[in-house]
C-alpha cells in the first residue's frame, strides 16, 4: 500500500509527498489503519523505523477533521 491509499487529508498526503515517503515502513502499514479507527495500538519497533509518524499521522489528521 502507498501513503496516498489511506483516507488521510489532502493536506496531510501533500506533506507526505513533500518529505518524498512514498511507502509505509512496516509499522506505519500495521498501525496507521488501526489508529484511524480509533483502536489502541502497542507496538515494538527499532529506532528509525517511524513508530512516531505511524501514531501522529492519523491523529494530526483526526484533529484536522474535528476543526
């Protein structure tokens, strides 16, 4: 699955881009679903493998859609 496959704002996608991340890592595939539907996630992964962009991608984009 690519970034611009999730339902995420354009906003959002268009940073994606801009940061030139074309495919999730591992963890981001398995949790940023999860995530956006409002379930809890706990997760083990190294250092560097975007656990930070795998929670705060889908929140940035629930708080955009609750303004």
């Amino acid at each position: 699955m690519k970034f611009n496959k999730y339902p995420l704002s354009k906003e959002i996608k268009d940073n994606i881009e801009r940061l030139g991340w074309r495919k999730p890592t591992d963890i981001q595939y398995r949790c940023i679903s999860v995530v956006m539907r409002g379930d809890d996630v706990l997760a083990i992964a190294q250092t560097g493998t975007g656990k930070t962009a795998a929670f705060a991608i889908p929140i940035i984009h629930s708080l955009q859609m609750a303004k």
